[in-house]
C-alpha cells in the first residue's frame, strides 16, 4: 500500500517542537559562549536549524 503524501501532523509537531527546544538551547549557550570561534560555529548550527523549522513551517 503506497504511503500518503499528508505529513503525521503529530510526528511533525513533536519535529517542529523539538528544533524549537534545539533553537533555545543554542540561545543560551551562545549567551554563555566567550570564544568567538565557538560563537560562529553556534551561530551556523542556529541558522541550519530555523532554516529546518522554516521548511516545516512552510510545508503546511
């Protein structure tokens, strides 16, 4: 039986939830972070993770 093309709305909320939980934990290391390296590297993380949040936002 072929698999729909509706996304699981749950499994996409529990997805787009736990990006979010991603987004404020990197929030709050970056506030921590002293080394600008380290800052720059979260930073890129951040930006990979709302780019993935957007493309679920999107999606529906």
């Amino acid at each position: 039986m072929p698999q729909t093309l509706q996304p699981n709305t749950s499994e996409t909320f529990a997805i787009k939830k736990e990006i979010e939980s991603q987004l404020l934990n990197l929030d709050i290391k970056i506030k921590k972070e002293v080394l600008i390296s380290d800052v720059v590297g979260l930073l890129s993380e951040k930006r990979q993770l709302q780019e993935l949040l957007n493309q679920y936002n999107n999606e529906n």
